[in-house]
C-alpha cells in the first residue's frame, strides 16, 4: 500500500489539539486592509485561535492523514 501525501496547504493552515480530537484554524480577515478595522475587532476578536466547524473536520482529516 503505498503512502498517502499530506496537502501541505492545509497543514500550513490547522493544528491538532493534544488529544487529537479537535483541529484549530487561525481567524479571516486580518492580514491586509486593518486601517479601518477597529483595534478592538482586531485585538480581541481576530486574534483568537478558532476550532474548526464539525461539518468540515472530515474534509481537513482527509487533507492530512497522518495527524
């Protein structure tokens, strides 16, 4: 059987947590146009680190087999 290849895209994109039961993703919209976003949306909002929707962790598992 040969190997299965992670798509690097999506391993650049999601973690795993430490019990491997949940992927995180980093939030949108904060890397270009931040003038006119307030500090605060940018601060507390943006910047949090965010787990994956359960209807697309099928999809990611898929992209990175061997996580």
């Amino acid at each position: 059987m040969p190997k299965l290849k992670t798509k690097k895209s999506a391993a650049k994109r999601f973690r795993v947590t430490g019990s491997g039961k949940k992927i995180m993703r980093r939030k949108a919209f904060k890397n270009h146009l931040l003038e006119r976003k307030s500090k605060e949306r940018i601060r507390r909002r943006l910047s949090n680190i965010a787990v994956v929707h359960e209807s697309d962790e099928p999809n990611i598992r898929l992209m990175m087999p061997y996580i």
